[in-house]
C-alpha cells in the first residue's frame, strides 16, 4: 500500500542525498507527526546518524546533537552554572542593599545558565531535531535521567524550577547495541533498525554521494562489499566505508578495481589489521568470486547493468 506522505518523506530525503526506503521513511514519517521520539538501531556506518541531518535540513530546523559515552552525567547534557560570570556578579553586587534571597535570585538565573543540547532543545524558539547519538555508550543512570524529558518534555532544575518545552522537538536517538538498552526507553519511542543495504540500495547510495564516479566502478565496489559483508571479519565495513572508498578511487582516477588497486586502498575500507590481512591473503580468489578482473578492462567495455542503467 502506498502512502503519499510516506511518499513525500521519501523525495525530501532523496533531494538530501539520503536513500530511504519505505520502512525508514514510514518510521520517519509518524515519528514526526506524532512527535515520538525514533530509536534508530544497527551496525556501525549504516547511515543511522546521518538520518537526523538529513530530517533537520528537511524540516528547515536546527539539529542539536548530544553525543553519548561512558560516564556522561546530567550535568554536561543538560546545563552547567556559569561559575565565572557569577562571581563577577556577587563581586559587583557586594556593594549593594540587596537580601541575601534577592542576590541568590540574581545569581541563580537563565542569564547564568549555560545550556548543553538537551535544554538548549527544550528552549529553542523552533522544534529542533534532537540527536541523542550512541545511547548504549552512556551509563544505565542516564537513561534513567532521560525518563522524564521523553515523557513530558521537561527538565527539573533545583535552583530554578521545572523547564517546559514549548516547541517538543523531533528526537532521535540512536544505538549500536553494545548494550541493551532499557525497556523505559524503548517503550517511549518508535522503533527502526537498519541493516546493511543490499546490492540495488548502496549503488542508489554510491552514485548520489559520490559526484564524477564510473557506472562501471560503483557497480564494482558494491559487488565487492557484499560480497565482504559475507566473510568472518572483525568489524565489518559499512556504508560510511563504501563512501569513502569510492571518493578515494575517484581521487585516483580510477575507472575500475584490480588486484593492485584493491591491495592498496584496503585500509580505507578495512580497519583492523587482521581483517586487511585475511582479505590479502585470498585476494584473487576473492576477486574472481565477484566477477572481477585482475587486469584493466578494455577502453570502452560497458557492462550489461550500465547499459540497463542508461
């Protein structure tokens, strides 16, 4: 069944260099109608981070990105008192016939505040798309922390009271499972999980990201990374890693891969050393299984896609 706004969604994303099938932007689509928040999960490099980008350029908004990891506490997401600017003031208000309630009042304002993504995403003039990235590398204790504004958009500060948003912004957060994340947290979001694209999708992706490259290349280089994406490696290579290949053999003029080619530029695509040493050892093997050559294809050769793709 089609659905126009789903549609929609679609060729906004497509205008912003994004492929989004019908499932993305189905979850997309209700999680900005129906202001939920969107839990994007999956392998590392699938285009998970990219989808909020690509969201704010669309909504016309600004994107605020909160970058999680190990140890990150309320304070750094949420706000921090300007101590330096406080002091000036209890400095220059030393002098005056001010109660002690009424300097504390000074001091403890929204002038004194500094603001980390996620007030600054409550208080923006606009909805904002929130990007709450790699979740799973934060503590249990910030999930918890994030109950409250994922529920009720708003945010509890003792020195000043409750913040209420009054714009919700557009949240996604997303995960790469390195841990489970809470059933609070999901059961506040919609849910999306993104896997590593097939053959069709990631040429779609290669030829709008990568400006001036060779049909006959990106045909190549995506045969080659699914064919990659089937051995035992010890982290398999995403998109992100497509992308940057195929930027790099364009860098280099090249209008095809071979042996050489491929043994020198495995570092962009690989990125542990016993990865790039399995890949070499069985290079030819591996590139005769997907149908390319060691040698330089004739000038002129077109293969039977590219035709079909003209």
């Amino acid at each position: 069944m089609k659905f126009p706004e789903v549609e929609d969604i679609q060729k906004k994303f497509e205008k912003e260099g994004y492929i989004a099938d019908s499932s993305i932007a189905m979850a997309i689509y209700l999680a900005e109608s129906l202001k939920r928040p969107l839990l994007v999960e999956g392998p590392a490099g699938v285009g998970k981070t990219d989808i909020a980008k690509v969201m704010a350029s669309s909504l016309g908004t600004d994107l605020i990105r909160l970058q999680c990891y190990e140890g990150l506490d309320s304070n750094a997401a949420l706000y921090e008192w300007n101590y330096q600017r406080q002091l000036i003031q209890i400095k220059l208000e030393e002098r005056e016939n001010k109660t002690i309630r009424e300097k504390e009042e000074s001091i403890f304002s929204e002038h004194f505040l500094l603001k980390r993504p996620l007030l600054k995403a409550l208080t923006h003039v606009k909805s904002p798309v929130l990007l709450i990235d790699e979740l799973d590398r934060a503590d249990e204790e910030f999930e918890s922390f994030l109950l409250e504004l994922l529920s009720d958009w708003q945010i509890s500060i003792p020195e000043i009271g409750t913040i209420v948003a009054q714009h919700i912004p557009y949240v996604i957060i997303t995960g790469n499972r390195t841990r489970e994340l809470s059933d609070a947290i999901r059961r506040r979001c919609f849910y999306l999980w993104i896997d590593y694209p097939d053959y069709e999708k990631e040429l779609g992706i290669v030829r709008s990201k990568v400006e001036k490259i060779d049909q006959r290349l990106a045909e190549q280089i995506c045969r080659f990374m699914e064919k990659l994406r089937q051995e035992k490696l010890q982290k398999i290579p995403g998109v992100a890693e497509t992308i940057d290949w195929a930027k790099a053999l364009v860098v280099l003029h090249q209008h095809h891969l071979n042996a050489d080619i491929v043994q020198e530029t495995l570092g962009v695509v690989l990125k542990d050393m016993a990865d790039i040493q399995h890949v070499s050892q069985s290079l030819s093997e591996f590139l005769e299984s997907v149908g390319l050559t060691q040698k330089p294809l004739p000038e002129g050769f077109v293969t039977e896609s590219a035709v079909h793709a003209r």
